[in-house]
C-alpha cells in the first residue's frame, strides 16, 4: 500500500511538469521551481499574445502527455519517505527528434566512436602515406642517371594487355642488337631483359595500371648498378608509355600526385538552389530545384502584418528544404560522414548567409564549408563563376588542412596541456606507451634507422641518425667498451613510421615546410611530434631513466 508521501509525491510531479494544453505557451514549461512545484504565471503575463491567457491559469490539472518527457512509478517508487524531488529529470535518447540526436551524436569536436570515423580516418592516412612514397620515388629516379640509353620508362594504363608490350620489346630487342657500342649494346639488351622477366610475373595488367623502370644507373662513387622496380600505382594512371634514355621519365607519375578531392558547391538565390560537386576537372549537377517566393510589397492594408508572416514562412521553408537535401547529398549514409572534402556557399542574395548559420544546417556540413561566395547568375551559371572564385581556395585545401593541424598542435604548447611531445626521442618513447593520438612528420626528414649489433656482447641497439652523425663513427661503437657495432639494417625513419604506425594505433600525417607554421614546426622542433591522447610529462621519464642509470653503476 502505497504511503500518504508517496502519493503526494506523484501528484506534486505531476502538477509541476503538466504541459498547457495550449501549445507552444513557454511559460507553462519552464522548469521546475524551488519546493518542487511548477509557479503559475499570472493572467495577462502568458507570452502567446494570440490566445486567451486567463485560459492557461485557470485549466485544471491534466494528465502527463508531453512527448518530450517521460515520468514512470519507477522514479517515484525509488525514493524513500521523506527523501528529495528529483530536481531535474533525463530525457530518454529514444524521446529526442531525429534531428537533434544525429546532431549530438556527431557535433563537431566530439569524440567519435572507433568505427566509422576511425575508419575514415585511416583511409585518408593511408592515401596520404601512398602520396607520400610516390613522391620519394620520383625524387630518387630523377636523380638517377645512366650511361647511354640503357634506362626504361615503360608504363602501361589499365586494361592494357601484357602480350602486346612483350611483343614491342621483343622488336625493340632486335633492334637495340645493331648498337654499335657494344657496352652501350649490352646494357639496353640487358635493360630490355630485365624488363620482359619482370613483365612474366603478371597475368594481365593490375586494376590501376602498371609502372616499370629498370636500367643501369651509375651511382654517386661512379660504380655501376642494375635496378628494377615495378608497382601498381595507388589510383588508375590514364598514360602509356615507353622510352630508351639516360635517365627515367616521371612526368606520367605527377598526375598521381594531383589532387582528386570533391568539393561540394551550393548555389542559392531566391529563384532556386543548384547542388554540384567539383573533382580535379570534372564538375556535376546532382540536383536543382526552383521555387516562387513572395516579394517585398507595401500593399494589403491591415493583412500587411500576415503577408509578410507568410512571406517570412515561405523563405524558412525554402532555407529549411535546401539544409535537408544538402545532408542527403553531401553526408554518406553508410559512414553518417561527409563524402566531401569542403563545402562553398554560393548565391546573390543572403539567402546563403541565412543557410550557413542556420540551426537546421547538418554542423557535420557547417565544419566544411571552405568559404561563402557572392555571384551574379543563379543556376548552371552562378555554379560556373563560384568555381572560379574559389580556384584559389580550392587550390590550397592540403595548405589549410596543414595550417589548422600544426596550429592545433602549437596551441597545445602554448596552453601547456602535458598533451604534446616533440623530437625523435621523446615521440618513440610516447609511441611505444600508445599515447600519441596524431603522429606529425615532416615529408623530408632525413634520418634514418639503423639496427646494430654489438659484436661482443651481440646485444642489438637500434639508433636514429642524421646525415652528420652518420659521418661521426663514434656512433657506431659501444660507449662503455668502445666495441664495434655492426649494421644489421638501414631504413629511412620516414618509411619505417609508414609501416609500422598503425601498431602504435595512431594517425600519420606528413607536413611540408611551405607555410609559415609549417617552416616552425620543422625548423624549432626538429620536424617530428605528435599531439598525445592524455598528459604525459616527458621529463619525468627522463628523470626516471637517469635514476635507473645511477642504480646500475651502483651494483
């Protein structure tokens, strides 16, 4: 049986969160006051001035209805005799419009779930990482040269058939046969061989293409050295080609080098609005639709006031419909991710102002917009000029998404949030720990990671050098007993970051030295960081290791 407290208890929870009936009335929903009870706003003092505001003081109290809040016995049967009202309630997240849960579940600057954005996120990475070598690839073959015309350039677009090229390099053998230097013979029939060996490994041309150099290139001591190298590119390469020279041609691997990002574009005016998308030189229209708004007028007499509230309407309406079709065009449903990489507003009205900040815009598409444009023509036209007006944005996405990064990064410093780490040394300490969220790398380092053996105690030490340390010896021997320390491997810090990152669960990102923070970054912190899940004081590790170090010689 249920107690006189628990019975008043329902009927005061119930009094205080009664909605009016006489919906929207914002003062017959404010929270609940002190003591519990709702306070009656007093006649004449309701907000909605197109109703009765006796009516809404004189209702008698209803039973709960409201769709925006759920009360069940469970949260009175709770509370013992005597015990505290609840002074505020939680709203169920089944109870919440679809909108405002999609735009809690992915406001910008939240974290996101290790799902879909992890995977997104990893995608870009590894496109990067790939962007990454083809550009230390072109940089090593267009250094490279040869005696004679014994270097092969030879790439095949997608589907491309591997019979046809070991049929032409069987007649360029024949021909490269009546050479009458007999090195320079030797070394293109060598150059050719090579390649047609190589070519047997494939039963038909990769997806995306195939790319082959091989030769003799003579190398910086003047010896000469045979090498070979053929790989799939990362996206489909649109060119063939084949040439004999002293050095190898890498014009072709440039295009992969082009940036294939989407960009969306919003062209709004008070005629219609147009969505498009811009990738490398194509553009599309995905959809266009036109409206008839109302016009500004001084006519209509007492229904002046109405017309313009029907006017006022209609505009939200049309402002409401472009935000609802720019998320169904602009935002994956599979990833709940925009499938752009920026967004441009474009119009000749305010009608563009009015959607970027409005509430009913997607915040995942607000974060994107690159910049806000003002043309001329609505339409196909007003789509052709906000291009053009935007060519220099557009050209510097990869510069922007740099700058926000490093200056994300310096802000951490500036702040002294614990939450950064910089130089070799500390950032693979933090790497093996798994405490680097972001791991920041400049695109040219050079330093590289050498394996090395003790030769008496066969104890392996790993080491990162630099071009000058490498010239010092002394790095290659033992501090304590001065024994030699033999190289077991070589690699570049570059290369072995981009096979092994993902172990340490963080994100690679390669910046340049071309922009101004860029420039900082390499050039004060030694071209290496990383932005840390949660703080870490590196210095106490270093004191800890010295310690360590003390207690060693001790024993």
């Amino acid at each position: 049986m249920k107690s006189v407290i628990h019975v008043a208890l329902e009927h005061a929870l119930e009094y205080a969160l009664r909605p009016c009936p006489l919906s929207p009335c914002v003062a017959c929903v404010r929270p609940v006051g002190e003591g519990g009870l709702r306070e009656k706003h007093r006649p004449g003092a309701c907000p909605d001035k197109q109703r009765k505001q006796e009516d809404c003081f004189s209702l008698p109290p209803t039973k709960l209805r409201s769709p925006r809040r759920l009360i069940e016995k469970k949260d009175i049967a709770g509370l013992e005799p005597g015990g505290d009202i609840p002074s505020k309630i939680v709203t169920p997240q089944k109870l919440l419009p679809e909108s405002e849960i999609s735009q809690k579940s992915t406001r910008p600057g939240e974290t996101r779930s290790c799902g879909e954005g992890a995977m997104a996120d990893g995608g870009e990475t590894d496109k990067n990482i790939e962007i990454w070598k083809i550009k230390k690839l072109i940089k090593a073959l267009e250094s490279a040269r040869g005696n004679g015309t014994s270097m092969i350039s030879l790439i095949m677009p997608p589907r491309d058939q591997i019979s046809r090229v070991t049929k032409m390099l069987g007649d360029e053998f024949g021909t490269a046969s009546n050479i009458k230097s007999r090195v320079n013979r030797q070394s293109v029939l060598g150059a050719i061989t090579s390649a047609q060996q190589r070519l047997k490994l494939y039963n038909k041309v990769p997806p995306n293409g195939l790319v082959l150099y091989t030769g003799t290139i003579v190398t910086d001591d003047g010896k000469e050295k045979k090498v070979t190298i053929d790989f799939e590119p990362f996206k489909p390469i649109n060119a063939s080609l084949y040439l004999c020279d002293n050095k190898f041609h890498t014009e072709a691997l440039n295009e992969l080098l082009e940036s294939d990002d989407k960009f969306g574009f919003i062209v709004m005016d008070g005629n219609g609005t147009l969505f498009g998308t811009l990738s490398g030189n194509t553009r599309e229209v995905l959809h266009k639709f036109t409206v008839d708004l109302p016009k500004k007028h001084g006519r209509g007499g007492q229904s002046a006031l109405r017309f313009a509230r029907l006017r006022m309407e209609k505009r939200h309406n049309y402002v409401r419909k472009t935000a609802e079709l720019a998320t169904q065009f602009y935002v994956n449903p599979q990833t709940s991710q925009p499938n752009v990489a920026g967004l441009i507003l474009a119009g000749s009205a305010d009608f563009k102002t009015e959607l970027s900040q409005s509430d009913m815009f997607d915040p995942r598409l607000q974060a994107k917009v690159l910049n806000v444009v003002d043309v001329s023509y609505g339409g196909e036209n007003g789509f052709s000029q906000a291009i053009e007006l935007s060519a220099e944005i557009l050209s510097n996405v990869k510069f922007i998404q740099e700058k926000r990064l490093i200056g994300k990064y310096f802000e951490e410093i500036s702040q002294d949030t614990g939450k950064y780490v910089f130089g070799i040394d500390d950032t693979l300490k933090a790497l093996e720990m798994g405490a680097v969220e972001t791991l920041i790398v400049w695109e040219s380092l050079e330093v590289n990671r050498y394996t090395l053996k003790n030769a008496s105690t066969a104890e392996i030490v790993v080491k990162h050098l630099n071009k000058d340390q490498e010239a010092d010896q002394s790095n290659f021997r033992d501090q304590e007993t001065q024994a030699e320390l033999e190289v077991q491997e070589k690699t570049s810090l570059l290369e072995w970051f981009a096979n092994e990152y993902k172990r340490f669960g963080c994100t690679l990102e390669f910046v340049t030295n071309k922009s101004q923070e860029g420039s900082q970054f390499c050039r004060g912190f030694g071209g290496i960081g990383g932005i840390l899940r949660y703080q870490l004081d590196m210095r106490t590790f270093d004191e800890l290791s010295d310690d360590d170090g003390v207690y060693e010689d001790s024993d």
